[in-house]
C-alpha cells in the first residue's frame, strides 16, 4: 500500500475523535438523543474507517 493511502487513514481516524472532542465541548446545548446520534455515528466512520483500511491492504497484497 502507498504511503500516501496509510497517511489518509490515519488522518481520518486522528480528525474524527478530534471532532468528537470538539462537539463534547458544547455538549450542553443539545438533547441526549442528538449526543448519542452524533457519537454513533462518528463510532459508525471510525469502524468504517478501519474496514476500508484494512480491505484495502489485505486486497492489494
């Protein structure tokens, strides 16, 4: 696998607890039903996230 496909992965997967992060700070103007929706979906990009990778590497070898 390219270097460049590796340093997309890990980008995605560093930017999306970032952006977890970053929502938690303002987590008190929201309901918990849009809180739970929002964390499982960046969970959902995540698990996505490393099945691409991990199809990706396992294809190309």
């Amino acid at each position: 696998m390219h270097w460049f496909r590796n340093a997309r992965y890990a980008i995605a997967l560093v930017v999306m607890p970032l952006a977890g992060i970053g929502f938690a700070t303002q987590i008190g103007d929201h309901s918990t039903l849009y809180i739970a929706t929002i964390y499982l979906m960046l969970a959902g990009m995540v698990v996505l996230t490393l099945g691409l990778a991990y199809a990706d590497k396992s294809l190309t070898e």
